[in-house]
C-alpha cells in the first residue's frame, strides 16, 4: 500500500470535506448546516474540519467555488457578434443556473442562495466583495467595448447595470421563487446594451512617481482565472499586486497601457483563508456566463490571478501584502524595471509604459 505524504493527506481530506459539506449544505441549507454532521459525512473528526477551514462561512464559499470551478464550460455555438447579442447570450446563461420555483428549499439547485445574506452580515466580506463586483463589471465592459470597437466608449456603467440587474434577479428567484420571468430579464439585459448613461474615464486624481529599478523577475506559476488556464507571467507587461479593496484600481492599469501590454492583476488579502475562495467564486460565476455570450477574441488583456499565500507579490517585492495594497511593476525582458507603489500606483506604472514604448518606437 502507498503510503501518501502528509501534503497528499492534506490535500485528500480537504477533498473529503468539501463533499462532505456540500451534500450538508444542499440538505439543510448553509444556516442549519452543522460542522460535527460535516465532519461525520466526511469520516474525520470535527479537528479535520477545522485544520483545513477557519469556519462555517470559509468552508461555504470554498464549497461555491469548487463547485463552480468544476462546472464544465461549454462555449456557445454561436456567441453574440452585437453588444445586444452577447449580453443577451450571457443573461440566458446567468438566469439557467437560478432555482426554479418547483425546485425543493434545499438541493444542488439552491446551494448558493445564503451566499448574499451570509456577504452582508459582516463588513470584514462586504467590502471585498463590492471591489470584485467592481472587478467583474471592468472585466464585461472591457468585453463590450472591444466587442462594439473603438468607438464604443467606456462601457463599465452599462455593465454595472447588467450584473446589478441579473444579481437582483438572483435573490428574488431565492426569495420569491416564481416571481422572476427569465424572458424578460434577458430583454432588458439585451436593451440595456444601448443605454448611454454618460460614462468617461476620469484620469485619476492621485498619481504617485513611479521609479526606476533593476531587479530580476522569477514568478511563480499562477491560474488566470479568467481565461481558466496557466497565467502568463514571465513575458513583458504591466502586474499589479492589489489588495481585495483595492480592485477597481486595475482599470486604472488597462486604460494607461499601450494596447499590445497585458496586465496582469494580482489578488492578495490578509484573510486568504476566507476571501480568497470568495474571490475565486465571484470572479469564476462571471467567467461562466462570459463564455457563453463573447467571443474569446472580444475579452480583455487582463489576467486575473488570486495569490493566496503571496509567493507572487513576494516575486514583485511585496512581503507583506494587506486588503489595501496597491503596487504596480513594469516587466521587461525579465526584468523588472519600474515599480511604483500605493494609490494610483497601477495608472503610474502603465503610463511608464506607455511613455517608455513611445521614446522607443521614436528611437527606431
């Protein structure tokens, strides 16, 4: 008999716990789920439990994201080739994960539905959890406007209403099941793609002086949980390392670099345990529903990656990472050559970029 090595055990009872959890909070939903009952299904103690999970609400969001993570994704045979199109593509996708009114309370169908009354009953997740929505609606409307051209304009408002209007749909699928008619809210999310709510990037107000240095870039390997694949770390670029506070300032990075740049964006925060499954669930649920509206050539440059135990930002020159950090690292040719540091710090690092690519393309 193979012997397995203590990461192996590790690994296979934090398998075993999130089965075990997930039928437990299937049957009697996440509040009436019991950590001992946990512990029973899955054949370990309640110290198992706990030795792999901090919580009951840690333990609930990785269940979400594993199960989300294990959703197989099936590109749509033919993805939106208008705005109108492909937010109405990936509203049908949104709406056919919701319970139905004749589904039962508790089942796989309702699994997720404590998940917005668990986020509000504590700021330490409501906080982290408006940034990666921030994030999602940068994510789709740097998909809309690539999908409606140059022309387009900034398009993160109209995605904002999008998701606002497809997680509203959510909770009163839960709350008043019945109510939702999923043919109307694929139409408004389909109207809403020529709404002009008067969106303008403002360049931000605060910028703080990028400076030079010259110190050797060697990334671990990291997941880009966009594109679901090896992240691609070690080419030229702008990487950001941001606190789980701070996620909207990526925009930031992708609107200051010059368009051949990719930006990578690095999720750190002091509470991995907890808020990094979060973050995996939120940004993998938009990832699903992208696939099956837009076409992988319409979806933005950017990476997103969440370094649980910080090796990347130690990578970056980031020890000590926290939910408000912001630094930004110019990469070339494996090195890194600029770095810039708080908020503002990802616009200072792109525009660096931008100005170091224009004096090179004069010199040529």
């Amino acid at each position: 008999m193979v012997r397995l090595t203590r990461a192996q055990t590790r690994e296979h009872n934090r398998a075993r716990v999130l089965a075990a959890a997930r039928a437990e909070f299937a049957d009697r939903g996440f509040r009436d789920a019991k950590i001992d009952v946990i512990a029973e299904r899955a054949e370990l103690t309640r110290g198992a439990v706990y030795s792999n999970f901090p919580g009951k609400r840690a333990l609930y969001f990785a269940v979400l994201a594993d199960a989300t993570d294990r959703t197989p994704e099936i590109p749509h045979p033919e993805p939106g080739h208008t705005a109108r199109q492909a937010l109405g593509a990936l509203a049908r996708a949104w709406l056919a994960r919701l319970p139905l009114a004749t589904d039962q309370r508790h089942g796989s169908a309702r699994l997720n539905v404590d998940l917005i009354p668990e986020v509000l009953a504590d700021e330490h997740t409501r906080r982290p959890f408006a940034q990666l929505m921030k994030l999602d609606a940068i994510v789709l409307g740097l998909a809309i406007e690539q999908l409606r051209g140059p022309m387009a304009g900034r398009q993160v408002r109209v995605a904002e209403s999008v998701l606002t209007t497809l997680h509203g749909a959510a909770q009163l699928a839960a709350a008043a099941p019945g109510f939702v008619e999923p043919f109307n809210v694929v139409q408004a999310c389909e109207q809403l793609a020529d709404l002009d709510v008067g969106d303008r990037w403002p360049t931000p107000g605060i910028i703080p002086p990028p400076w030079p240095v010259d110190e050797p870039w060697a990334p671990p390997s990291g997941f880009d949980l966009i594109r679901r694949a090896q992240a691609r770390l070690h080419g030229d670029g702008i990487v950001v390392i941001l606190g789980l506070h701070r996620l909207q300032a990526v925009e930031e990075a992708v609107r200051a670099a010059p368009t051949t740049d990719e930006v990578t964006a690095v999720l750190v925060t002091a509470d991995p345990a907890e808020l990094a499954d979060l973050a995996r669930l939120a940004i993998a649920e938009l990832r699903t529903c992208l696939r099956q509206g837009f076409p992988v050539a319409t979806w933005p440059r950017l990476q997103v990656v969440v370094d649980e135990s910080g090796v990347i930002a130690a990578a970056a020159g980031v020890p000590e990472v926290s939910d408000t950090t912001e630094t930004a690292i110019l990469v070339r040719a494996g090195r890194i050559v600029s770095r810039a540091q708080g908020w503002g710090a990802c616009h200072a690092a792109a525009s660096t970029r931008a100005a170091h690519g224009r004096l090179h393309d004069k010199s040529r």
